[in-house]
C-alpha cells in the first residue's frame, strides 16, 4: 500500500500534477449549474432572493417541494398523467431514435448503395439547422397527418436525429470489414450482422444517442406546447413549465419553480449516469483499436 | 469433402480496366492442401474471397462437388475461413466466438457446447473460454479464430495470411500446428500467405500467381527443382537463384558451352539437347542456377566459375558467399561455416551442370522437354 502510493506521488511530476489540476478546475467549473440547480432547490424564500445570489444552501428546507405539491394538487389532471405521458413518450423516442439511427448509420457506413453519398451530407447539412426554422413547416406536416393531440405528434417530431445518425454512421465505419464477412460466413443473415455485431460492436456511441435523444424529448416543450391541445396529452416538464411560468418578476412560487427545474433536470442526470458507465464499459472491452 | 474446381475466373474491381484475377484455373482434390503464394497485390486474397463468396466473380465458374457457387452466399457454402487480423468478436467471449457459426445454425445447446470444448482441446484454449479476445496474445488470438473454423466441421478451410501477424517463432509452431490440424481433419484446405517458407511446407501443391496471373501449379519439390519461368525461380528459394546471362556456344568438338565475357561453362548433355531443341545455339539465355548447386569442393569439374570475394551471410548451419563475376548480380554459392575468405580474394566455384536451369532471356520461360 504504502510503496503503491509512493509510486503514484513518484509519478505525479509537475507538469502531469499542473494538467490534473487544471482539469480538475474545470471539471467543477462544469459541474456548477447542476451544483446550483440542486442547491436552489433546497433554499428557504429568504435564501432564494438574496443579491448576490449564493451557491450552497445555508439552511436547507423542503418547503420548496411541499409548495409544489400544493400547486399541483390543485391542478385538474392528475398529474400522474403527465408523468405517464411524458415516461411513454421518452421511452418511445428513445428507443425507436436510437434504432432508426442505428440503421441508417449501419446502411451509410457498411451498405453500398447509389446516391449514399448525397444521402449522408443531406443529413449532415441537416445539423445545421437550428429547430426554430423548422418549427413551421413541422407545423404544418403534423397538422396534416392529423396527429395532432396524438403520442405520435409528440414522438414523431423528435425521431430524425441528424447528430445520431452522424455519430453512428462514423462509428461503424470503424468496424473492421473482415469481422462482418466473418460473421456472414459463419451464418449470420444481414439483419444478425447489424444486430449480432454493429451494434454491440458500436455499444459506447448508441448509448450516447440514446442519452442524447433522451435529452431531447425528455425536457422537450415544442411538441407539447404546438402539436397538444388538449391538456391531458401535455408532458410532465411541460406542466411544471406552465406553473412556473412568467414568474419574472414575481416573488410567489419561486420556490415551486427552482424545484421544478431540479425534477426536470433529475432525470436527464440519472440516465446519463447509468449509460455513461455502459458507455465505459464497452470502451474498455471491445478490441476494436 | 472437397473437390473445389475453378474455371476460367476473372476479376475485375469495379469499372477497373485491368483484370486483378486473369483466367484462373485450378482443379483442387479432396483433402489437399493449397497454397496460393505470390508477392503482394497479385490476387492471391481476391481469389480467395471468390471462393469464399465475399467477393463477385466477374467471369467464369467456381464449383464446389460440382455444384456451381458463383450465386450462393457464403453461409451457404460450407466453408470457414481464418482472417488475418483474426476478426474475433470483440464484444463475445472465446466461447461465444467459437459458437457463433453454432448458434447461427440453431444447433442445440448441448450439441453446441460439446463442438466448441472438442475445438478447444484440440487447439488447448480450454483455460480461457470465457475470456474476451481482448485478454488474450497474439497467438491465443490465432488459435481462436482456428477454433471457429474447425468447429463447424466445414468441407473446405480458407485462409488468408493467418500467421502473418505473429512473430518468427510462433509463426513456425502455428505452421506446424495447422499442417497437424489439416492431417486430422482430413479437409480441404486453401492457404494464402506471401512467405515461401510457409508454402514450401505446409503444401501439397503451390499455386504461384503474379499480377493475377497463375505462373505455376505443382508440388512444392516440383516448384523448387523446375521452376516454369524466372519469376517462380527468383521467388521461391533464399538466397535467390543466380540467374546469368549469357550466350550458348559449340565449342571445337562441338559440345555445347554457356560463355559470357568473363566465363566458359560446359553444358551438361541433357540440357545440350534441351538447347538444341529450343534452338538456342549461338544465341542468349538466362542460366539459373541455386546457391547450392554450386560448391567449393571441385567436384564439377567441367564447369568452373571464378569471382572476386565480396561478402557472407552466415545462416548457422551453411555461409552463403557471394561474388562478383562481372554480372550486375553477385553470384551466390553455398559453402561450408567454417570457410572464410578475404575480400576481394579470387575464389574459384564449381557448379553442378546436372542443376542449371535455362531460360528465355526475354519472355523467362524455362526451356523444358
Ligand atoms: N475492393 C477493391 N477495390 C479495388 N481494387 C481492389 C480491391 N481489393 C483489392 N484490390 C486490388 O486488387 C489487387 C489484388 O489485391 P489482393 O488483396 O487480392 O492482393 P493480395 O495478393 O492478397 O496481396 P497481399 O499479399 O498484400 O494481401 C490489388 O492491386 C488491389 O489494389
Ligand atoms: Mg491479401
């Protein structure tokens, strides 16, 4: 123990011990929001409107959460419905967007056919567009498929992952050719190449669509807001959106507010934490160099 | 179980003008064991995948037991194959890696697990099946992707450079390993690899390409001894072959010599005839001739070649001398360990006249009866 840890300090010199430091700086630097989300949501009224505003709770209370349960009970709808809305939803996204993802980067990377070129840089020049230039014309084609108040006015917008398909697309290409003809001559049909090898093969970079699609749907607000009528088929973000909403210059509910945004935010974290470490995972045990 | 006949196959790549594989004809028997070899880039893998089914054939037949293959998948084939990087499954483990083809096929669970421990005993990679490739050496990695192979019981085994990433002396024990493995499994085997060593001992036949062009078909002795052209000759053997040029000549008593501007070789009789049939008398040839078959000791007398001393290359058991005989290529002879010489000493050879070979000067080709 004790020569394992002379040789770690051994090999601490200063300019490795500068680097650890400087990353470990900005490692908090990152891990600020989160640290204040969470913190806010714990302070009393008193703590919530000081100037400066501080970090850390000095007196934490759950007054907070108490007065956001009463909010919400008042509410018409149960909210146990937004929450099932918005779990099905997410989970609906999630997993068809990481399997149409998954298969187009499959098809792109690993499949020759005519006009795939073209196929992929139109994905790419898709990643330009910010969503605000889209909101329309998505209007207009969920409106026309009578989706409108719908689980698939809320999935569908939110399928086309263009960061998704790119990630993959670049990831299976990696795969060496001769593992897929080894596995085709060993019997696998096309479909079991994609399924038996590409994607565990690929596992890290479908887990990190899968994070980044759960991202976007999850705390996702467009769809509820644009595509959803009627009030029982809004999301669960949403709803506490609402209830805190134009709260600029309002003293009441700032409290209900911070701990929305921390309920909101919650399970974002949670999800990322457990792919992250699938994600490492599988980094350390595929051979693929 | 496997007769593989292939017929007139050509490959091109793509729109790709020039063909990669040239009129390929091979009929192989059962239970053979085939070595494409040739240098890199000839086509000795494109021809491989063919077989395989990885890759289209452009033109003409490739018969497996008489059923033509050209259409059928590769699963479909009955064949397996050892890749050169090994192409394990990096996210499966030694035994899932060797039960895949198993699994694929839907062979029951018991049936699969017995396949994959027989395998395993077979190539001693029982301790660590439930390792991941990644765990595992160079060589542990080989012995695995073998494991996949034979597991399946295939009638015809391919491999594509399976040693090549191993170092010199584990390549020599996996050589023998699958010259074993081909004696027990009594399959049909096709083997690619670019070292000569490695088609020199584990073939029945060698198939010698160049530039997707079959140079030479027949038995590793036969290729050594009687090479088809000066491409085969220089590429199988080391040292190289000496190959000379010179002019044929009848001297005085009309018996035919090889003579250059420094030397005067008798000619054997039986290639005297040979030349004459060629006609080649008062016109140029390329003698060839092995380190080998030129010796120290003045046993051949009537053939005597003189060089200036240049350097040596020790390889334990023989010295391989070489010589400037006022060629562009120094000659090189084989002689006895112990013998040494100062440079630039004027060293006297006699070749054996029995072992010269004689070829085309321009096309290469050997003369034969
Ligand atoms: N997919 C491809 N598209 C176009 N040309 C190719 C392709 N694959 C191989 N070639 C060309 O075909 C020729 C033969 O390649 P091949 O891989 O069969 O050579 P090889 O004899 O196996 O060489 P090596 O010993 O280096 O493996 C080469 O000139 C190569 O450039
Ligand atoms: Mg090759």
């Amino acid at each position: 123990m004790n020569v394992l840890l002379r040789n770690s300090i051994r090999r601490f010199t200063l300019p490795r011990l500068l680097f650890v430091v400087v990353m470990l700086l900005f490692a908090v630097f990152m891990l600020l929001p989160i640290v204040f989300i969470v913190s806010h949501a714990f302070k009393p009224y008193d703590e919530l409107f000081v100037y400066p505003p501080e970090f850390i709770v000095r007196r934490p209370t759950t007054q907070n959460f108490i007065e956001l349960a009463q909010i919400t009970s008042g509410s018409i709808i149960p909210i146990s419905r937004y929450l099932f809305n918005s779990i099905l939803i997410s989970a609906a996204t999630v997993l068809l967007t990481t399997i149409i993802s998954a298969m187009c980067g499959y098809a792109l990377a690993k499949q020759p056919f005519p006009g795939r070129k073209i196929l992929f840089a139109t994905i790419v020049l898709m990643l330009m567009f910010a969503p605000e230039v889209v909101q329309i014309p998505r209007y207009l084609v969920v409106s026309g498929l009578g989706l409108m108040n719908t689980y698939p006015g809320h999935i569908l917008p939110l399928l086309a992952l263009p960061v998704g398909v790119f990630l993959l697309k670049q990831f299976m290409e990696q795969i060496p050719n001769a593992l897929l003809e080894a596995a085709r001559i060993d019997g696998a049909t096309e479909f079991g190449l994609f399924l038996k090898i590409a994607v565990p093969v690929c596992m890290p970079a479908v887990a990190t669509v899968a994070i980044l699609s759960f991202q976007n749907s999850w705390s996702n607000l467009e769809t509820s807001s644009y595509f959803m009528q009627d009030d029982y088929m809004k999301t669960f973000p949403y709803f506490l959106s609402t209830l805190t909403s134009n709260l600029a210059n309002n003293v009441a509910r700032q409290g209900a507010a911070a701990v929305a945004t921390l309920i909101v935010l919650a399970p974002n974290l949670i999800f990322f934490i457990i792919l992250q470490r699938r994600v490492i995972d599988t980094m350390v045990h595929s051979g693929i160099k | 179980m496997a007769n593989i006949r292939i017929e007139h196959v050509y490959k091109h790549y793509g729109k790709e003008k020039h063909p990669v594989v040239k009129d390929f004809n091979l009929d192989i028997r059962d239970k053979e064991f085939i070595v494409f070899v040739g240098p890199s880039g000839c086509g000795k893998s494109t021809m491989l995948r063919m077989i395989a089914g990885l890759e289209e054939i452009t033109e003409g037949g490739i018969y497996i037991d008489d059923q033509l293959v050209n259409h059928l998948p590769p699963k479909d084939r009955d064949i397996s194959m050892v890749f050169q990087n090994y192409a394990l499954y990096p996210n499966l483990s030694v035994f899932e890696n060797i039960a895949f083809g198993l699994r694929m096929r839907k062979l029951p669970k018991y049936e699969i697990e017995l396949a994959v421990k027989k395998a395993s005993r077979i190539l001693e990679i029982e301790s660590y099946l439930s390792r991941k490739p990644r765990q595992l050496s160079g060589g542990q990695r080989q012995r695995v992707a073998l494991g996949r192979a034979i597991v399946r019981n295939p009638k015809l085994f391919l491999m594509d450079e399976p040693l090549s990433n191993l170092d010199a002396k584990l390549r020599v024990t996996m050589r023998m390993e699958i010259i074993k493995l081909h004696q027990d499994l009594k399959t049909t085997f096709i083997y690619v690899t670019h070292d000569q060593a490695e088609a020199m001992t584990m073939a029945d036949r060698i198939v010698v390409m160049r530039d997707g062009i079959i140079q030479q078909i027949d038995t590793p002795e036969r290729i050594y001894s009687l090479p088809s052209n000066t491409f085969v000759a220089g590429f199988i053997g080391s040292p190289q072959i000496n190959l000379i040029e010179g002019r044929i000549q009848a001297n005085a008593r009309g018996d035919l010599e090889f003579v250059t501007s420094r030397l005067r070789i008798a000619i054997h009789e039986a290639n005297a005839e040979l030349l004459r049939k060629h006609e080649r008398v008062d016109r140029t040839v390329l003698l060839g001739i092995r380190p080998e078959n030129i010796s120290l000791e003045a046993l051949f007398s009537d053939a005597v070649i003189t060089g200036k001393y240049r350097f040596t290359e020790l390889m334990g058991a023989d010295r391989f001398i070489y010589l400037d005989i006022g060629q562009e290529q120094l000659l090189s002879a084989r002689v006895s360990p112990s013998v040494r010489f100062e440079p630039g000493a004027s060293v006297r050879l006699g070749i054996d006249s029995l072992k010269t070979l004689f070829f085309h000067p321009d096309t290469g080709e050997r003369f034969a009866d």
